[in-house]
C-alpha cells in the first residue's frame, strides 16, 4: 500500500472519530441543558422557622409572625416561604405561604384543613375595620364561594352610578363605631345567614370579614370576626341583603 493511500485512509477516520465526537458533545450539550432548565425554574428552599403557640419566626430573616384572628383572610396564595414542625403533631410540617400582592416580610398564611390563617409581622399594625378603607364588598351565602352581590365605592364603581354602593359600605363600618350589644335576642336561625368580604387597595391581597346574622325572633346583626363585636344590623342594609 502507497503512504499516499495510508494516510488517506487515516484521514478518514480521523475525521469519522472527530464527527462521532461531535455529535457525542453536542449530544451531551442538550441533555445538560435539558436538566438545567427545571432547576433553572424551581423557587428558592422554603426558610426553616420557629413555632411557639400563636407566634413564628423565620430563622433566616429573623421575623416573626403573629396570628391573626379568622377575619382576615387572603385572597390568593403563592409559593411557600417558609415551613417548620408542627409543635402539637408529631411527624407534621406546617407550611407558610406569600398572599397575593402582598409583602412577605408584614403578611404571610399557614394552610390549614379548613383554609389560611393569617400572620403578620409584629412591627405591623393590624387593620381594624375603619383602617382598612374598604373599596369594595362581596356578600356570600353562609358557606358558599361564589359572591351573590357587590358593594363598591364610588372610586371603584367609576362612571357606573348605579354599582356605586358606598351607602352600603359605609353602613357596615360605620355600625361598629358604637358599643354593640352584649348578645342577640336568641339564638341564631338557621337561614338568612351571610358573609360580607371587604377588601382595599391598602390591603390588596387580605379580605376583612363580616357576618350578617338573623336570630330566631327575627332580630338582624352584623358580627364583626376580627374583634368579635356584634351590633345591630343598619334598616336599609337588611332591606338590601334581603331584597
């Protein structure tokens, strides 16, 4: 055999063995970044926290959280942010989330079984109903999730005059600037029960909880969940509930 040839032969399959590695490389090359994308995408770990009876503290930030009374609630739920042992169940982790439109560092939720309990910061003030500065209303039906009617102030009904239903909104806060009552006339009924969620822009990712309650003589309240105030429900509020 020629040298001429020899080294043609050579050549080829160097150039065979540099194809081959190519294609491993390049083989190589999308598996990696097939398995990089995933963990490009994934959220930060949780932060590790703290739970001692109605307080959390996150070991990372060095925050800690406050419970919440069950008047408040959030309106949407993100990623979780933080989690920790259940103190009280053993071999269970409770899981802290970030709501919606709001700063994890003054508001975050535990989930529980029946929904989220609200914490926040202990340098953050929680809102009483006037503070709050509702925007607008929903009302349910006593355990139902989707609203049967609106309130909306004038800035939130815009051009709309007929949506505009500040009267209303004002009435509901405005009932709870006396002393209340110690107790209903009777026990509650069984219907005509309902649940007012207030929301704002202050507020944007809480809801502020208001039942509207009818006893068994008939008698009509507004319970406030946060401060557990009860106070007579406003005429032309009932006459609109009931309508």
């Amino acid at each position: 055999m020629s040298v001429k040839k020899s080294n043609a032969k050579t050549n080829v399959k160097l150039k065979e063995a540099l194809g081959i590695l190519g294609v491993l490389l390049i083989t190589f090359g999308i598996i990696y970044v097939i398995l990089l994308i995933p963990s490009c995408g994934k959220d930060k770990a949780p932060h590790k926290a703290k739970k001692e009876w109605a307080k959390v503290t996150d070991t990372e930030t060095g925050i800690t959280y406050v419970e919440c009374p069950d008047g408040y609630g959030p309106t949407a739920i993100g990623d979780v942010v933080m989690e920790c042992a259940d103190p009280e169940r053993e071999g269970k982790t409770l899981e802290f989330y970030e709501i919606a439109y709001t700063d994890t560092s003054k508001f975050i939720a535990l989930k529980e079984a029946g929904g989220y309990t609200v914490y926040r910061a202990e340098d953050v003030a929680a809102p009483n109903i006037k503070s709050f500065n509702t925007g607008t209303a929903k009302l349910y039906m006593a355990g139902a999730s989707v609203p049967i009617d609106y309130f909306y102030t004038a800035e939130a009904a815009g051009d709309d005059a007929e949506a505009n239903g500040s009267k209303y909104i004002n009435m509901i806060t405005d009932a709870f600037n006396g002393s209340g009552v110690s107790s209903a006339t009777g026990d509650w009924g069984d219907k005509n029960n309902y649940s007012i969620w207030l929301s704002s822009k202050e507020y944007a990712g809480l809801y502020y909880k208001v039942e509207f309650k009818i006893d068994e003589n008939g008698a009509e309240y507004l319970y406030d969940r946060v401060t557990e105030k009860l106070v007579k429900a406003p005429k032309a509020l009932v006459a609109r509930i009931a309508a």
